[in-house]
C-alpha cells in the first residue's frame, strides 16, 4: 500500500538538549556564542553578567543594545534551528553567525531560562524556557517558549535600552570554574572576536564572586597580548603592523611587514541528473581576472567568478613559555587549565574560526609551541562558498582547498619563525655562558677579598707575639688563599647578598626608616631579611622563625644589621639572631646601632667605624647624626652592590655625607643641604 504524504522531523526537549551540550566544550565557549549572537543583532555594546556566589546555583545575563525582536521574528526565526539568516540579512558579509544553532548556547548552561527582547518602546517581549528533566523524561515533541510578564532581571539598566536582548539564565552550575580561570575569561572572550578589529563595537564584562562585587561596575573586555615576550613577529597586513608597532614601540622584537599576494579562489556548481556537487579549486597565479558578481551560464552548469583570499593579522614566536620567566618579561602572558595563549587562532568575519592552527599545518620542528598568532582568511566564510565550519563551530574542514593552501603559506612563515628562534637560543646560551664566566669571575675576587681580610687579621694579632715567623705566616696564609680559589667551583660561591636586619618588634620605627629607604632606592624586599615586615609570607605559612633566621645568616651572603636596646637584650629570638651572626660572620660584616652603649651584647666583636648611637629623638640636622645614617646606608648599599656585580646587574647610588657648618657659618644662616629622602622618611618612620 503506497502513502505519498509526507513526513517532517520532530524535536523533543531532549533532543536539543542534547544538541545544546555537544556544542561547546567549556561555558566560556558557550557565553563567547551569546554574545556573538548580540553582535549579529547590530549591537554596538553587549554586556556580560555572572553572578557566581553561589557556583551551582550561577546566573548569567547576556544583553545588548541591538535590533531586538518582535513577535513575527521570535516565532519564524529565533525558534528555527538551522535557519542561516545571511540568506534573509541586509549587510550579510558582516554577519558572524551562519548555522543558526547558536541559540543554544543557553541550553549548554542552563534548563532555565528567559529571553527578553524590545523592538521598541511599545513592541516588548519575555519568553520564559523550561527544560527540565521531567519535559526530557516524557519524549515530548513540541518544545515551546512561554509568555511571561516579568522576570528576574539582575540588571535592570537594561529595561532602559530604546531596544535589545537579554537571555537570562538561571542555577547554572560553575562548579570548578576557580578565579584563575574566571581571569581568563577577558581572555577568552577576546580571542573568540578579534576584539582590536570590531570597530566601536564594545563588549562588557562583569563577574560577582563576592558579596564585595555587587556594587562594581562592568569593565570593558580588552586584548592583552604578551607581545614584550615575543622576538619576533610577522605581520601580513600594513595595518596590524601599524596598530603593533605603534602600540608596543621600544620592545626587543622585530615585525617584518610581508603582504601576500591574494590568493584567488573560484566555486563552480555543477549539476548532474538532478545531483548538485559543489567544486573548489584555485586558480592560477597568471590569471587576472577581477571579483565580479555576475555570473555564466553553460549546459548543466552554473559558474560564478572567483573571489580573493586575504592573510591579515600576525604571528609571533616566544622567547620562553615558562610561566615565571613569561610573566617577568610580560604580565600579560597568562596560561591555566582553560585558557592556553600557545595557538594559532584564524578567524572569519571577527570571529574565531579555528581554535588552534598549528596541528593542521603539521610542523614538528622543536620551538612549534613557542608560536602564538592571529590571523583571518575571511574566504574560509564566503557567501558564495561551501559552510566549511564543523558543527562545533571550533573548527573547519582541513581537507578543504582554501584551509590546506593557508597551511602552506603559514607553514612557511612558521619555519622561518622558528629559525630565528632557534638562532637567538644559541646567541643567548653563549651569551649566558659569558655572564656566568664574568658571574665566577666576581665570585672568587670577592671570596679572596674575604680570605685577604682574614689574613690580615691574623697577621696583625701575630705581630703581638715575638715567637711567631711572620714570614711563614704570610706564605702560609697565601698557599691556602691558592688552593681554596684553585678548588672552589663556580657554581657553589654563594652569590645572594642580603641584608638581616636584627631588633626587637617594639623597636621597630628605627629599622622603618632604613628598610623601607633601601627599598624606595631600588634593594629588592627578596635582598633583605626583616621579620617586623607587614605580611610576611615565611611566616604565615607557618616555617618557623629560628629556622628562616638562621638560613638567611648562615646559607647567603648575608651582613647582620643590628638595632641594640634593653627590649632586643630581653627578646630571646633577638639572642638567637646575634649568637648565629657572632658564630657565622666576622666582626665587618656587622653594623650595629644602639640606643644606649650597654645594651650592645658583650660577644658581638665589632668596630668602631660601624657603631651608630641612634633613637627616636635623635635630631638629623645635628652632623654625627645624619652622616652616621650615611654611613651606615652605605654600608648596606655596598654589599648589596657587591651581589649586584657579580650577578652583572646594576648598581645602587650611594649616598653623600654632608659638610655641617661650623658655629660661625650657623651664626650667618648658613644651613646643611641634607638630603630630601633621608629627611623625608626619618620624619614619616621616626618622628
């Protein structure tokens, strides 16, 4: 028995469902989609909004100033899955979306949710989606959005826009979404559009994770690129090289301006018996022929006229991809479990076409994940070409003639990266060697500056007994000097050069001033040793204190600064201090200020040039005061100076000592040109 009636498909809720999670790979890619969705809609601001306090239960808002539907919209377009809304749009060339699925994003976040959409002050509408598990469970084949009259709008800013759309969605689970990845979703959302090349289109960003965030305002997505961590980059297009180059002027990379020749691409439809195949092909380079729109029609054919293919943006090579190092050479270099910057990312229309390039270009060479770029090849996406994009929208065809003939020119490019890449490794490797040749170098002049002085003093307390040779003193003296330089590796000299700055807490205004002097002038906070330091993370991790003292004076090169009063005699870890310094160091790697001469510790072997009698009240514009902090300053500046040349870094100013005016210069009004700084943080610490 023949039927000839026909036969349509039918979706139930979980069939969409299920379309909806098969979509994207993590919510942030989902979210990247709604937006675009706004975008498409000629939105020239879309606002994201996630409110997470409570992670399982989220809720997201997505909404923009753009067309906004009526009713006759919603009903024959919004509710089309499949629908391709360039074949219907003016202006279809600026039209990102092209499958009509990305509506639902929102079902790869949420069951429920609403949309709300003006065309006009008149023309409003709310829709409210359910799709919950029962509807999933009872095979039911009509989906349907319902009318509601309000909703829970978070932002109500937005039921001022003249026109636009918002979807809200509700409990959306963010469960394992931590803030090193909320952080990188202005990352993501900015490689998903080439956000530098939307034009005055904006997109707005604004994450609630504590009761703290709800006042703060929405912030602007913006492109951060770690560009300062890039040797060279490649740019195919005169205007990215323009926007880099002037954006990042002064780096240490170099971008070569290389504009390819258009490709030119033909499509010729061909049918057969009523089959319709679809050919692609390029032609070739000594054909001139101009785009054009019209079209030839021969027996069984259809040929429309080739287009051009364009490389724009560009491509860069790292010179580490080392988290740490990466970060030291640009804060913007950021890499965590959802969101890695070591791609090649080709968009189309301003929009992220395939996440990652360098897989379909096939190079093995070793420095290939140093390589991150941005490209787009807008032919990839031509209305007149063949949908080459996979349902996933994460990808695209790699058989296609359009993607394997990008591979190969991008291939070579790549290649030509990684050559200089390779080359500046082998000037840097040499380059290192040099530096820690001159590094040993300092080392071992520093280490017999050391041994000359211990000699000396040897020698010097020798000459008070008439029985000791002093000739066989010195010639002693220097074949150990010989064989310890002779024996002792590089490597193993001890090059970090602290302060310790030993006190008791209730004295700690004194020992202010000089530490955070040294650190206004350049000493780093990892130079120096200070335990009434604010936040100090040693301790909060709960290391004990005795241990990290006791590092810090015997493992480096460190000299004990010591402030001396009744409250450092009676501190117990102040005693501690002052045993470990008298056992490890020898009395010039000491410089100790007091309040009273008493309170000095009897075993502390010092000298006279590196005492200083200071207190609270002390008044700097007296000479042997002020001058006494210079010296003392420089004291601390020298040796840390000293770690800074054998590490080949720079060197600290030192500080100058001031001529006082004698009694008569005073009378005539004559005063002391002290030094700002000095007087400035004395005053804020001190007085």
């Amino acid at each position: 028995m023949e039927n000839n009636e026909s036969i349509e498909f039918k979706f139930s809720y979980l069939a969409l469902k299920l379309l909806g999670k098969n979509l994207y790979s993590n919510a942030w890619a989902a979210l990247s989609e709604l937006v675009a969705n706004g975008l498409d809609a000629n939105a020239k601001k879309v606002y994201l909004y996630i409110d997470m306090r409570n992670k399982r239960k989220s809720i997201i808002e997505v909404f923009d100033d753009g067309d906004g539907m009526s009713f006759e919209e919603l009903r024959d377009n919004y509710v089309h899955i499949g629908r391709n809304r360039r074949l219907d749009q003016e202006n279809s060339e600026s039209v990102m979306g092209r499958k009509g699925i990305g509506k639902l994003a929102a079902l790869y976040l949420s069951r429920h949710y609403y949309v709300a959409t003006k065309k006009s002050e008149n023309e409003r509408y709310i829709y409210e989606m359910d799709f919950s598990k029962e509807k999933e469970d009872s095979n039911d084949e009509h989906p349907e959005m319902n009318i509601v009259d309000e909703f829970g709008c978070s932002n109500s800013n937005f039921l001022t826009f003249d026109h636009g759309t918002m979807i809200r969605m509700e409990d959306v689970d963010l469960k394992g979404y931590a803030d090193v990845s909320i952080e990188s979703l202005n990352n993501v959302l900015a490689d998903f559009f080439a956000i530098d090349s939307i034009g005055d289109r904006e997109i707005f960003l604004k994450v609630i994770t504590t009761d703290s965030d709800v006042n703060s305002d929405f912030k602007p997505v913006k492109k951060e690129t770690p560009f300062r961590n890039m040797v060279k980059i490649v740019c195919f297009d005169k205007e990215t090289y323009k926007r880099i180059k002037g954006t990042y002027e002064g780096n240490i990379y170099h971008l070569p301006y290389k504009k390819y020749k258009e490709q030119k691409y033909e499509s010729e439809t061909e049918i057969t018996d009523g089959h319709v195949e679809q050919h692609f092909y390029a032609i070739p380079e000594k054909e001139e022929t101009k785009e054009t729109e019209e079209t030839k029609e021969t027996e069984g054919k259809e040929t429309r006229k080739g287009k051009y293919g364009e490389i724009r943006g560009w491509i860069g090579i790292h010179s580490s991809i080392e988290s740490g190092t990466a970060y030291k050479n640009d804060k913007n270099f950021k890499k965590n479990k959802l969101y890695n910057p070591l791609k090649l990312r080709v968009y189309v229309r301003n929009k992220l076409a395939i996440d990652n390039f360098l897989p379909i270009i096939n190079n093995t060479q070793v420095f290939v994940n140093f390589i991150e770029g941005e490209i787009s090849y807008d032919i990839l996406d031509d209305n007149d070409f063949p949908d080459i994009a996979t349902t996933s929208r994460q990808n695209m065809d790699e058989n296609d003639g359009r993607i394997i003939n990008l591979a190969i020119d991008i291939k070579r490019e790549i290649t030509k990266l990684i050559r200089k890449r390779q080359k500046i490794s082998k000037e840097m490797t040499e380059k290192e060697q040099v530096l820690n040749d001159n590094s040993n170098t300092k080392a071992k002049e520093a280490l017999a500056n050391n041994i000359d002085r211990t000699v000396e003093k040897v020698t010097q307390d020798s000459k008070e007994s008439s029985s000791v040779n002093q000739e066989e003193i010195l010639k002693y003296a220097s074949e150990i000097k010989t064989t310890v330089l002779k024996s002792v590796q590089g490597e193993t000299l001890k090059r970090k050069y602290r302060i310790f700055f030993s006190h008791s807490r209730k004295n700690k205004k004194i020992i202010d001033f000089f530490y955070y002097l040294l650190k206004r002038i350049g000493v780093q906070e990892d130079e120096m040793f200070y335990t009434s330091k604010e936040n100090r993370p040693e301790i909060e991790v709960k290391k004990s204190l005795a241990d990290i003292s006791k590092a810090n004076i015997i493992d480096n090169n460190t000299i004990m600064f010591f402030y001396s009063t009744k409250e450092f005699l009676e501190s117990e870890y102040c005693m501690f201090e002052g045993g470990a310094a008298w056992a490890t160091r020898t009395q010039d790697d000491f410089f100790i200020t007091f309040d009273e001469f008493e309170n000095i510790p009897k075993y502390l072997n010092f000298v006279d040039e590196f005492l200083l009698s200071l207190n609270e009240d002390s008044d700097l514009i007296s000479g042997t005061k002020y001058n006494g902090i210079v010296q003392s300053l420089n004291f601390l500046i020298k040796h840390i100076n000293t770690g800074r040349e054998i590490n080949q870094e720079k060197a600290l100013k030192l500080f100058e000592e001031v001529d006082f005016p004698d009694r008569v210069q005073q009378a005539s009004g004559e005063e002391p040109k002290l030094d700002d700084l000095i007087l400035e943080y004395w005053n804020t610490y001190v007085k």
